[in-house]
C-alpha cells in the first residue's frame, strides 16, 4: 500500500466513519484514481472494522497541510 498526500486527499470528504466497503463504493463514486481503490482493498478484512478517518489508514496523513503539496514554481520563487 503506498499513498501520497494527493491520493489521500480524495478520502477526504469521505462519510466518516466508515467500512473498508464503503470507503472503497465512495472511492469508485466519486472517480478517485485506481491506486486509492487498491489502496482500500489492501486494508485488513476485519468484519465490521470502521475508520474514524484518513489518519486510521495513513497515520501520516496531515490534514489541510500545504506543505504536503509541493511544485516547480515554489522552487523558482526561492531564488
């Protein structure tokens, strides 16, 4: 399972909390990328496990965190 602040980004606004099954019905909804859906699919099957949030699946996962996300033009503009 690998997941990067984009990726995690689009379980957001998810109906938290939620079930593996539910989280993956959400993802296939609203058009997240395949890697998300895979993401999901690969969390324990543990009947009736609920997630409170992203932070349940990726504890890493920083909410709302600009500085998560990082382009060229920041780069250009430090110089």
């Amino acid at each position: 399972m690998f997941w990067t602040p984009e990726l995690a980004s689009y379980l957001e606004d998810a109906p938290w909390p939620a079930t593996k099954e539910e989280l993956i019905d959400y993802a296939n909804r609203t058009g997240a990328p395949l890697q998300v859906i895979e993401n999901l699919q690969e969390l324990d099957d543990t009947e009736e496990q609920t997630y409170e949030g992203i932070e349940d699946i990726w504890p890493e996962y920083e909410a709302g965190s600009d500085d998560l996300f990082f382009s060229d033009d920041d780069e250009m503009n430090e110089y």
